[in-house]
C-alpha cells in the first residue's frame, strides 16, 4: 500500500521530500553514532577478535603469537599411508556435536514449555480480581533472583542425600530411593529444565501480558455478545492479535537459552547429559588451554544463532502475510 | 421485536450509585434515545439492558420473560459500540461473519446475510478490507453491519456517531433513521450525549440525569413541555433563556425560562429592553444577544429579514403561551400566572 502511495505522488515533490529525508536520516545517524561507538567497542571488536582467534593457533599463554592456520580448528583431515582418512576439529568432534544437540534439546522444550506457561499465566493475571497487583510482583519473584543463587538453591533443594524435593517425594511414596537428580545422567537434563521454567516463565507472562494488554477489551464485549464461545474467542481473537508480542518473547528466551551457560555450569558441573555449547567452548579456552580452538566453537555458537534468527524472522514475516489473505 | 420493562432497576459499582431506581417502558419496535451529560449513567444503562453488567437490584423484561438472569448472548441483541469494537485482525467480512458462525446457519445462509447487510450499508465493496484499511465512517458501518446480520430483537448503540466528523456524523444518522425504518421487526435504544441527535432520531427520549430518570417523552414533548429545569436547559439549541431573581419574581416563579423563537421585537410593548451587545447571522436566522441587566444576556431568534446591528437598543416581548415557569426544586409551575396565591414568592422572600 505504501509503495502505491508513493508512485502516485507527482514528481515534483519528490526533491523537497528526500533532501527532507536526508536531513532527517543525517540527524539520525548523529543520535546512533555513539551508541554504534560503544557497542563496537564492547560487542563487535570482541566478536571479531574471536573469529580472529579461530583461524590462528593462539594459546592461552601468548594470546598475541598466533600463527594464521586457517580451518584448522574447524576441520582438517590427514589421510594415512593406510588410505584411511582421518578427520580432525570441531566440526568432527562428537564432544561438540552433543553439545549441540544438548543446546538445541534445552532450548526447544523449555521456550515451549515457558511459552505455554506464560501465556497460561498472563491470561489469568490479564483477568481483574483482588490483589491482581501483588501476585504479579509476586510472580516475578523467581526472575529476579540472580541464576547463581537460584542454580544453588535448586541444587540443595535437588540433592540426593539432603534434599527437600527427595525427601517430599519419598514421603508421597513416589519414588522408593533418593534419585541424584543433577548427577544422574538420565534425569540432568530433565533437573536444568525444571530450574530453567521456574526461573524464566514469569518473564515470558509478563511479556505476554504487556500483549494481552495491548488488546482492546471491547471487542472481547462484542464477542461476548456474539455469543461466541471462550475457546474460539482464544484461538480466533486472542492468540492472532497477541502472536506478534509473543513472537518477540519467544526470539528473546530462544537468544538466552540457546547461549544458556550459567545455570548448566552450577547445577550440573561435567555432566555430558546436559553440557551446551557455551560450556564446551569456555572448557576449551579456559581449563583445556585450546584458546583458537575454543574461539572456533564460540564462532559457531554466533553463527547457529545468527542463523536461527534471521529464519525466525523471515518465517515469522511469512506467517504474518499469510495471515492478511483471506 | 420486544418491548422492554425496567422495573426499579439500580447499579452500584462498590458504594457508588451509578443508576437509581430506573423505570421505563420502551415499546415494541421504538427507538428509545437515552440522551444525558457526560457520566450520568447513560452506557451503564445500555450495558444493564445487553447484560455486560449485572443488575444490582430491580428487574429487566424483554415481552415480559425476566432478563436478569440471561447472559448477553440468550438475550437476542446486537450492539453498535463508540469505539467499534471491530477485530483488528479480520477483514470486513469476517468481522460481519464471526458472530454468526455459531448460530446453526449454513454457509450459504450466511453470506447471503453478510451480502444483504453489506449492500444495505454499501461497503459491498469493502468486504476483504481490513478495519485500519477504513475510514471512520466506514467502520462504522460495519459495526452496523456486524450488529444488523444476527437480525437481533434488540438495537442498542452506544454513542455510535461521537468519533466522527460532524459532516458525516448528520449522513450516518440518517443513515440509522434509515435502518430503523426498514428494520421495523427491532427495538432500538440509542445513547448520546448529543441532543441535537436524540432529538432528531428518537420516536421518544429518556433524558439520564446522575443516574436518574428526568423525563421520558417524545422529543415535542420534551421540548414543549419540559417537566424540569434540567431538561429544559438540556433540550434546545440554542439552549433556553433562563431568568432568575426579579426578572422571575414579575412572573411568580424561581426560575424563568424563555426559548430565543418565542421572544419577538416590539418596541411598544416591550417587557424587557436593552443594548445588543453580540449578533450571530446563520444565515436562515438572526440571533441576538441582549443585555437586560440578567445573568446572562438574552438571546433572541429574529427571521433573516429582520436586520439590527450591534449596540442598538432593541426592546423584546415574550409570547405568552411559551413560558416555562420552575419553582424552587426546578419543577415547572402549571398554574396561569396570578391564578394562585403564589407560595414561590413566600419562600423566596423568606
Ligand atoms: N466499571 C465501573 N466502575 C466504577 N464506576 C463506573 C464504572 N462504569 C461507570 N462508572 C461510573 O458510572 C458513572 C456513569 O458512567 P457512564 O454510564 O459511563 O456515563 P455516560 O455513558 O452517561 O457518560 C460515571 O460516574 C462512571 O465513573
Ligand atoms: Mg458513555
């Protein structure tokens, strides 16, 4: 439509109009220039370093004596006398690869369970009733408390020897022996994301009610008149005109578990069940003293969420148009 | 078609009265205009009636089935809201069709409704807009429209012209006239804070006055024979002269109320006389303002032909048949001047 609107304008004005866009784009860029400053500073210096590191040799020890080796950290391969290939990085390493699929595992099912549960939370805190304001304060309690603290907190409350949560599930006869739910490979996994929905749905609520809230009651009126039922009041009134809001909560929680460190690192130390990438790559530049070799895991790190947004976004415009035709 | 019984009908919002002891009939088939200030209880009125709002005490019939208990949806209305209340993401159609999906009709039957509905108001060719692809008068009409396809038994607009400009806000209400008239099988309550609008439109008024019922009656009625201070100052425009303290006392009566076409120029029999001190040509008419030492200056309707210029002394009578004398509680006085021993005069002099 804004296209259309534009061609019909008469040729004339066209000239007054973009020396008035030059201004107005020059003045722009004069507000941004120092924000751009810092955040170069800050954010795109560090990032380019890293990739820099990546393709060099540099170690721990002498971060400025690296040597340029090109794919080296990502992939090589040397092929034996024997004729078999042997393939070596990180591209070919299985440790990284199930920290990959440790990351991709975590960050799947806690934004969806979080999304439902915040979306469930929001619509009852959108409803008026007594004290609506203090139990949203409430609520956002588990948010603010610091992830360290909450990661220990959950730990002790986790522990298999001392904890509350084994200790209240042996007295309801749930289960028959103390589990060692961080410890234990097969329930690690199941602990961090129990940790990591407590911790996150109020945020993902909150960002789901400012939505709700951008929705005019009145039409929620003229439904009631309508007679229409609740149900399809949600799916055909209320998920349409939040989806924007929650696509925006939905891309923020993705960005954060995706990079998803401290809570893994506190409550689950070691564990190959529950490791991410954040995790793997700080191991190889801190402790294995692999610094281009852990600078390569943090630059695929950047590249798999680069690449996972810029899909979201563009599947998300998709959606949108689609949504316009009748 | 359903006549509409109030019967004592109050709402309270915690401890504040909002509407008081309402009784009202509205006829089968009439438009009813609930017309009012601003915050006298006009929209909690009408949604009482829809069932947005429960009704604290009193009793609402429609054809004399109880009302009170029934949610919006059983009770066969539609309503026009002020602000629309379209769905933002459906387009013109779907917003007329939405409601109606539900209600057992096929597919065809449907469309057939939205088609009807949407010719009727002509926005046909509106159908796959969306409602921030319209204007505002065309958003409107779908509202109208979404409320016409559930061809309810009850009509209800909350001040469905306040959001328009005032060129399009005379076609729409011909427009509603329109639909009234060709809609006869609808009862239809109308809300505005616009008597100019309540008189045009309404078979009868409610004039709303801090949740009170002031007067109900037909728009002459109401301006011939207003039952109290408020609506006469309420209904008319330009509003009623209103005279108090001597410019009273001559006519026994606490108040004194005048409309501007009942004062005419006679310099030989002039009541009151005084400098003009403002002129307003309209045109068709010729309004004057007088200082007689009142209050407020009087205005005068004179006809296009009549021509009197600012700061002429213009002496003015009354006819006499049009006087509305008020007591002391703003109630209107019936008795002919001097034909009782005036108790007003007592009490103002005491
Ligand atoms: N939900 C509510 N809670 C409390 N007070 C209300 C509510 N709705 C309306 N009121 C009060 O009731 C009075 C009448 O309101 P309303 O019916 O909207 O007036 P009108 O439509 O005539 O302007 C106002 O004083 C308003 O503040
Ligand atoms: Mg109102």
């Amino acid at each position: 439509m804004d296209t259309s609107l534009s061609l019909s304008k008469p040729n004339t004005k066209l000239k007054s109009v973009s020396s008035l866009r030059q201004q107005k784009l020059r003045a722009a860029m004069w507000f941004l220039a120092p924000m751009v400053t810092v955040l170069f500073c800050v954010a795109g210096w560090p990032l380019l370093r890293s990739i820099y590191f990546s393709f060099t040799d540099t170690s721990l020890t002498d971060l400025y004596g690296g040597q340029w080796v090109g794919f080296k950290n990502y992939l090589t391969w040397t092929t034996l006398s024997s004729g078999r290939t042997i393939f070596s990085g990180t591209l070919a390493d299985p440790t990284w690869w199930n920290a990959v699929w440790n990351t991709i595992k975590f960050s799947v099912v806690s934004v969806s369970i979080e999304t439902i549960l915040g979306l469930m939370v929001a619509l009852v805190l959108n409803q008026e009733f007594k004290g609506r304001g203090l139990v949203r304060a409430a609520i956002l309690i588990p948010w603010a408390i610091p992830t360290i603290v909450s990661a220990k907190m959950w730990g002790w409350m986790l522990n298999d020897q001392f904890g509350i949560i084994n200790h209240m599930l042996m007295a309801l006869g749930l289960i028959d022996s103390n589990v060692a739910w961080t410890s234990n490979i097969d329930t690690a996994m199941f602990s961090v994301l129990v940790v990591d929905v407590w911790k996150t749905t109020p945020f993902m609520a909150l960002l789901c009610l400012a939505g709700l809230q951008m929705i005019p009651r009145d039409i929620y009126e003229a439904a009631k008149i309508d007679g229409i039922h609740p149900v399809r009041v949600f799916f055909h009134v209320t998920l349409p005109l939040v989806r924007p809001a929650l696509m925006v909560a939905v891309i923020f929680r993705m960005l954060d578990a995706l990079r998803v460190f401290d809570l893994i690192y506190i409550l689950t130390p070691n564990s190959k069940a529950t490791k991410t990438m954040s995790v793997v790559s700080r191991e190889n530049l801190i402790e294995f003293d692999k610094f281009a070799y852990g600078s390569a895991q943090s630059t695929l790190l950047f590249a798999i969420i680069a690449i996972f947004v810029c899909l979201y976004i563009w599947l998300g415009k998709l959606n949108l148009n689609g949504d316009t035709q009748r | 078609m359903a006549q509409i019984q109030l019967a004592n009908i109050s709402k309270h919002f915690g401890k504040t009265e909002v509407i008081r002891e309402v009784n009202l009939n509205i006829k089968a088939g009439e438009l009813m205009v609930f017309v009012g200030p601003s915050g006298s209880g006009k929209s909690t009125l009408l949604r009482l009636i829809c069932g947005l709002e429960e009704i604290s005490s009193g009793e609402l019939t429609f054809d004399g089935e109880s009302m009170n208990n029934k949610v919006p949806s059983e009770r066969g209305i539609s309503m026009v809201f002020q602000s629309y209340a379209l769905y933002p993401h459906m387009d013109v159609y779907k917003n007329m069709a939405f409601g109606l999906k539900l209600a057992k009709s096929s597919p065809e039957d449907i469309r057939e409704r939205v088609m009807n509905a949407a010719k009727m108001l002509q926005i046909d060719h509106l159908l796959d807009r969306l409602p921030k692809q319209l204007s505002g008068g065309q958003r409107q009409r779908v509202a109208i429209g979404r409320a016409i396809v559930r061809n309810p038994r009850v009509f209800l607009f909350d001040e469905p012209l306040s959001n328009l400009d005032a060129s399009l806000r005379v076609a729409t209400r011909l427009e509603i006239a329109k639909i009234h008239h060709e809609m006869k099988s609808a009862t239809m309550i109308y809300v505005t804070h616009d008597q100019v609008e309540a008189m045009t439109l309404a078979d009868r008024i409610c004039v709303l006055n801090n949740g009170e019922v002031e007067q109900v009656g037909t728009p002459e009625e109401l301006y011939h024979s207003p039952n109290s201070l408020f609506v006469a100052k309420f209904i008319g425009s330009p509003a009623m002269n209103l005279l108090e303290g001597d410019f009273a006392k001559d006519y026994q009566c606490q108040t004194l109320g005048i409309r501007p076409e009942h004062l005419v120029i006679d310099p030989n029999e002039a009541t009151w006389q005084g400098a003009v001190i403002h002129t307003e040509n309209l045109g068709s008419d010729l309004y004057i303002y007088l200082d007689i030492g009142s209050d407020s200056p009087l205005l005068v309707r004179l006809s296009d032909q009549q021509k009197v210029s600012k700061g002429e002394i213009v002496g003015v009578r009354p006819k006499w048949d049009h006087l509305h004398r008020f007591d002391q509680h703003g109630k209107p006085i019936s008795a002919p001047i001097g034909a009782e021993p005036s108790t007003v005069l007592e009490t103002q002099s005491a």
